[in-house]
C-alpha cells in the first residue's frame, strides 16, 4: 500500500522524528493507528453504553405512570426551593 501525505502531515511526522522520540515514520504511524484503533473501539464502548441507557430509560418510562407537564415543573420547582432553602 502506499500513502501519499500532505505536506503539514510530513511536516508534523518530521517535527516527531527530529524531537527523538521515534525512530522511524513508520513507527509513528504505528502508534497512530493503534491509537486510533483504541479511539474507534473507546467510542463503540461510549455508543453501547449509551444505547444500554435510552434502554433502560425507556423501560423505567414504560413502567411509570405518566404525569402532565405542569406537575412534572411544579416538582422539580419544589425540589430546588427544599435544596435552597437547606443551604439558607
């Protein structure tokens, strides 16, 4: 396979091998794939997690009486008014 590069990536890779912290441009790139390897498998785990949640939610919400918008604010208002008033 062959790469081409634009001219900031080559720049960047140089800057990289010059600071003597690779060895090669190869092994930068190496480590640049493995961590974007680790990114795309971080980021499928964040997805999973998050579907598993909407899940959860939408079961909790399927098993909860359901409760109009006016009394939905009006107990969220009288739980702020008790947590100010506790820190008065």
């Amino acid at each position: 396979m062959s790469i081409s590069l634009t001219p900031d990536q080559e720049r960047f890779i140089q800057t990289k091998l010059q600071s003597g912290k690779y060895r090669s441009a190869e092994e930068a790139l190496e480590i640049a794939l493995r961590l974007l390897d680790e990114y795309d498998r971080a980021d499928a785990e964040w997805v999973e997690n998050v579907r598993e949640k909407i899940d959860a939610a939408i079961l909790a919400s399927d098993q909860t009486p359901p409760i109009d918008g006016e009394t939905f604010v009006n107990q969220i208002l009288e739980r702020f008014r008790q947590g100010h008033q506790a820190q008065a």
